[in-house]
C-alpha cells in the first residue's frame, strides 16, 4: 500500500509484485533515491523498510531471428504465427501486421499486439527485451466455432507464441553505462585514473590545468555508486562527479537474471495452469 501510493506520486519509481513469492520490486534512480525511500516509509508510514542490494536494470535484445506458430484448437480456438527478428537501436518493440487486413476484426489485432508487448516487458532472462521486430504472418478465427473464437483467445495464446519465437531467436543480455564527467585536484589524477581502471571504466578524453584537470568517459552503471563512495577520499573531498545514461552494453561474463512475476509462457503447462485458474 505504502509503495504503491508513493509509486503514483512519483512517475520515476516503478513497481511490480510477484504475489506467488509475496516479494515486491522497486525500480529507482541510484541510492540515493533508495535512501530517500526508506526514509519516506518511516516517516510516513512507520514501515522499517529492508532493502536488498541494488542491481542495475538490463535489456534483453534478440540474437537472430526466430519463427513460430500455434494452431487451433489446441491450447485454444486460435491461430496465430509470429515472426521475432532485430530492429534499430532505441527502436523498442516494432509491432507489425504481415496479412491483409480483413482477416480478423481490428480488436483481435489489438488483442495479440497488447498480449505481445506485455508478454515481452519479461523476456527469456526476466529483462524487458527490446529493439526487436514482431511481425504477425498469420492469424486465424474459426468462425464455425462461434463465440467460442474470439479476441479473447487470440490474446491468451500470443503470450505462447512470441515466447517461443523469442526462445528460437535468442537474447543478448545488455547492461546500463553511463557517461561521466570528473573534476578532481592533479595531484589526484594518478589514483583516480588507477581507480577508474580498476573500475573498468574507460576514460575517453581528459583536460589538465594548473590545478585541476577534467575526465570525461564511460562506466558501467553498477560501477558507479562505487566510484562516488571512493572519489573523496582519493581527492580529499574536493571532487566533482557528474553522470548520466549513456547506452546498453551486451554483457561479458555471467549473464545477470531477474525473476519472474506472474505465470511463465517460458513453461507451457505452467501458463496454461495459470490461464484455466484465471491467473491471466
């Protein structure tokens, strides 16, 4: 309740419940504004709030291409066939529609487009999967099924169906970096610049003046808090941190997850479960 009326005041904080877990998740803007928070639900509310460790928000964009099709009448009185392929940088979900119109009436085009963005705000890591392209190759209602045959059941089914075209196209994990620009004394220059290495920050240009020099470049975003808890005292509190988003980066290593909320069209029996019990 606390959160979610906070979560209405202010645009820059999203939240999702995982009611299945009793967990609930909080999207915000560095420590700082976690620290507000916290100290807002007290205050406020007299909730003692406990605060799991910060993580940086990734995508998910597609690796290639992948098709896929489901078919009347089973798991529903639907056919839908979905292609999933890259799209442009910053272009988030491209919805097209490959068949003539006249198919279907408009709502159950808008059925399966809303089902395919919702289904893809968790991809196959847990992340939002973006800059990609959907293009619906085929749809079908039976009309010798009545009522039966319905924008309803498309909407049902498209979760199924765009993640399996995803699960054939695959992900690229990418994480958050954030361009900087630092001011710190030259006599600091030296170790901030070893920090910012140890970091794996990469420094792009620097301006050195009698008494104090200018560092601009790029960080990784969860490198960041870091960098700001380490800069006074390698500058004797006289740095100077600036930062914002710079772009996403595919991710060297292991490959960051987010847990799932709500029934998983990863798992069919498990959605299908979920659908029959009115989960979606």
């Amino acid at each position: 309740m606390a959160l979610g009326q906070l979560a209405e005041q202010d645009p820059l904080i999203n939240l999702r419940k995982d009611d299945s877990q009793q967990e609930m998740f909080i999207s915000l803007y560095g420590e700082v504004q976690k620290e507000v928070i916290g100290q807002i639900l007290l205050d406020d509310f007299h909730v003692a709030a406990v605060f799991d460790e910060t993580r940086p928000i990734c995508v998910e964009r597609p690796a290639g291409i992948g098709e896929a099709v489901d078919r009347v009448p089973d798991p529903f009185i639907a056919t839908i066939a979905l292609t999933l392929e890259p799209g442009a940088i910053d272009s988030g979900v491209v919805f097209r529609i490959g068949i003539e119109f006249g198919y279907l009436p408009m709502s159950y085009y808008t059925a399966i487009e809303d089902a395919v963005r919702e289904t893809l705000k968790q991809g196959l890591h847990g992340w939002a999967v973006t800059d990609c392209i959907v293009t619906m190759t085929e749809a079908i209602r039976i009309r010798d099924w009545g009522p039966m045959t319905n924008a309803a059941e498309h909407r049902k089914l498209a979760p199924l169906v765009v993640m399996a075209a995803l699960q054939r196209a695959g992900t690229v994990v990418c994480a958050p970096m954030n361009q900087f620009r630092l001011e710190v004394p030259v006599e600091a220059l030296a170790p901030v610049l070893g920090l910012l290495a140890r970091l794996g920050a990469t420094a792009e240009a620097s301006e050195i003046g009698a008494v104090r020099c200018t560092i601009t470049g790029t960080i990784a975003a969860f490198q960041l808090h870091d960098l700001g808890r380490q800069l006074p005292g390698l500058t004797h509190g006289e740095g100077m941190l600036e930062s914002s988003f710079s772009h996403y980066e595919p991710v060297q290593g292991v490959v960051p997850k987010r847990q799932r909320t709500g029934i998983n069209p990863l798992n069919r029996g498990e959605y299908l479960r979920g659908v029959a019990t009115g989960e979606y």
